[in-house]
C-alpha cells in the first residue's frame, strides 16, 4: 500500500446556498437587487470567509482552519475552562470533521466548539448507527485569535481501527457557523445535493 501523503492540502470552505436563492441572484433586475439590498437582512454567512489545510501525518491527522472577514457579527460564546464531551455542537458555531476509509460505508463525524466542547461519532452507514467513538475520552484542539481572524488546530491520533485501514482515507471539512440576528450558515468545500448534508460520501472529497 502506498503511504499517506503527508503534504498539505489546501481547501476553500463556501456557505450552503439554496437553488431558489440562486436563482433569485440570476434572474433579479436591477431594481430588484437594490431594493433587496436595502430591505432584507444580510445573508447567511455574508462577510465571512473560511478556508483551511489539511494532512494525515502517519497516524495523526492534522487540520488548520482559519475563520475571517466580519468576525463582529459571530455570535460566539466564551471558551470553557472544562471543555466537555457533549451533543448537539452543531446547534450552534462549530467546525466539522467526516472522514471515511475509501470504499467502506462507516464513518466519524468530528465536532469541535468554538467553547472547546467536542464530540466524535461513528457511522456504521449513512446517516446510520450512529454511536459514540468509544476509544476516546478528550480531544485537544486550539482555537486562537490570530491575524484579524479565529484560527482552529487540531492534531488527532486516529483511532486504531483508521490507522489499520488498507484503504485511503477521504475527509470533508465543515462548519455551522452562528451570527447575530439568528443568522446560520452552513459551510462546507463542496455542496452536491440540494440540501446542506455534510454526511453525504460525495461530499468528501479530501484524499488522504
């Protein structure tokens, strides 16, 4: 088997748009995209900008993010001095991991908080079996501001049963991602259905 690349990937996260709203965009006159302009609310994720790299380092996976653009319109909630193990992250900002062995239908779900909370969760199908990964109790990751922007490191020893893979490893980086006036935006490198679904396998789309 060839050995895992352990050169960095970079990638472009973009928020969800809906078809209606692209459509919208395409087919508006002038006068309607001002009046829109000065009439409704921003859209989800305007003013934000999110982008990242990505390596699997022998039986680490290393993944940077970093978070810019209107950082004043994020609602975010102070870092716990406790971060916890707990469910439901998404309801709110957090920044996603789903990584899959290639040609294998199990999965894990990665949940990181901007209060360092954290979950991971494996898959034995789509959207199936999901259970709790069992083999870990903390999962250190740093979220800093850096530049202008939310910087997010994580280093994650992967789970024996990753590591012992034949098969390559494919991953999609994600984020929920929460502004103020209950604005949220859904972020992902690719969107293939029409729905925001990070758990769709055409999703992912990061070679390891």
């Amino acid at each position: 088997m060839k050995a895992p690349s352990s050169d960095w990937q970079a990638f472009v996260l973009r928020p969800f748009e809906s078809e209606d709203a692209r459509r919208g965009q395409l087919t508006s006159t002038p006068f309607a995209a001002v009046a829109a302009a000065t009439t409704a609310p921003a859209a989800a994720g305007a003013g934000l900008e999110l982008s990242g790299e990505i390596r699997r380092r022998g039986g680490t996976l290393e993944l940077r993010l970093c978070l810019g653009g209107d950082l004043a319109s994020l609602l975010l909630v102070e870092p716990c001095q406790r971060p916890e193990r707990r469910d439901d992250l998404w309801r709110s900002t957090c920044f996603e991991l789903f990584l899959a062995s290639e040609g294998q239908p199990f999965y894990w779900e990665v949940n990181l908080s901007a209060a360092g909370h954290w979950n991971v969760y494996r898959f034995s199908g789509y959207r199936q079996g999901m259970a709790i990964e069992p083999s870990l109790q903390a999962l250190p990751f740093e979220l800093k501001s850096a530049s202008g922007g939310l910087e997010l490191a994580l280093n994650w020893p992967l789970p024996e049963e990753i590591r012992s893979t034949s098969s390559a490893l494919v991953a999609g980086v994600c984020a929920v991602i929460e502004q103020r006036q209950g604005l949220l935006s859904h972020w992902a490198v690719t969107h293939p259905g029409s729905v925001a679904d990070f758990h769709r396998r055409d999703g992912l789309v990061l070679r390891l």
